[in-house]
C-alpha cells in the first residue's frame, strides 16, 4: 500500500497539535514552505532539502528497513515524515467535541468506568449514569463506558442504588477531536504530542 495515504500529525507554529491529515496533503504543505518536517526523536525541525540530506538513502541500503517506512524512487528511498509543524498558523481551531461512540470510548479509554476492564469497540457499552428512563439525559456527564456485565447489573439504577462506584467523575473531555482516527493508524511517534487530559 502507497504512503501517500498515510496519516501525518499537523502541529500549529507553537507545537500544539491541531490536525491530522494525509500524507499527500502534509507534502503540499512542506513544498510550499508551510510546513516543516518534526524529527520526533530529537524535535529537529527540518524543510525538505534538509530532511532529504539527513533521511534519504540509497535505494539499496537495508539498514533501516523495518524501522522507518520510505518514499521510493529511483535512486533513493526517503523517511516518511510523521510529524509536521505549520510555519504561519499559531491558532489552535475552535471544535465543538461531540459526544459520540468513538469519543466516549476515547475519553474513557476504552476502560469500564465500574470495573476497570479493558474493553474494545465490539463489547464496550455505553451506560447512562441516571438512566434515560428516569430522566438521564445524553450528556458527557451521564454516559460512561461500561463493560455488558456491569450494564447489566447496575441495570435502570443509579451507581449509588446498584452499589457500584465510577473510577472518575464523567465531563467533557478538553481535547480536539480531531485526532480522533483508529487506533491502528495513531502512530506512536505522535504520542508525545497528544497529551489528552
């Protein structure tokens, strides 16, 4: 599969992470100087002439094969660029956070917020605190990721009525969703970067 479709983590002039967006897009953005590429490792800044000196190799060198995924031509293989940081843009982009399946369980970190069992997608619940049925509404400080097993037996009660206790108090998250992408495709070099709270 190309590269090209890759998932690169935008950063604002101030380093605050502010979109992810596609490879082919964050190239345009470093061509047209507005961007600069981020080693992450060391929080080098580099344009691409720059990161052509540092991380281009020949096309027959193995050495970093397994490490890093390469940009091929002819001659040379390049060092996908993970991270980029914006050279003009300094705002971070007011978004309305909402409450969504995918939200939640980020919020919640995929965690039963009664138990502390790590669920997935395809056996995480979504419970209301005060049920729905006894006024609870959809809200980010009445719904809580739960396994099916506490759902079950906290049931159309309150956390206090069915004797559970949550492991944090539910709110809005203050993170930007906009990272809000598949876990398989986040890439472990953003996560110093995405500090959620």
């Amino acid at each position: 599969m190309s590269v090209i479709n890759d998932y690169v983590l935008v950063l604002n002039k101030g380093w605050t992470p502010v979109a992810v967006s596609r490879m082919k897009d964050a190239l345009v953005k470093i061509f047209g100087d507005a961007a600069n590429i981020v080693d992450e490792s060391n929080y080098a800044e580099y344009n691409w002439e720059e990161w052509m000196k540092n991380y281009a190799f020949p096309i027959e060198d193995n050495s970093r094969d397994g490490e890093f995924k390469f940009i091929l031509s002819p001659r040379l293989k390049i060092r996908v660029p993970e991270v980029i940081v914006l050279t003009n843009y300094n705002s971070l982009p007011k978004r309305n956070l909402r409450l969504t399946r995918k939200n939640l369980l980020l919020r919640d970190d995929y965690t039963c917020q009664y138990t502390g069992q790590k669920l997935n997608s395809q056996n995480a619940t979504i419970d209301h605190i005060v049920p729905q049925s006894r006024g609870g509404k959809n809200s980010w400080d009445n719904v809580v990721i739960s396994s099916e097993e506490a759902n079950s037996k906290k049931g159309d009660k309150t956390p206090q009525e069915a004797n559970m206790r949550l492991l944090k108090n539910p709110s809005q998250p203050s993170w930007t969703p906009l990272f809000a992408i598949s876990d398989s495709r986040r890439l472990k070099s953003w996560e110093k970067f995405l500090r959620r709270k």
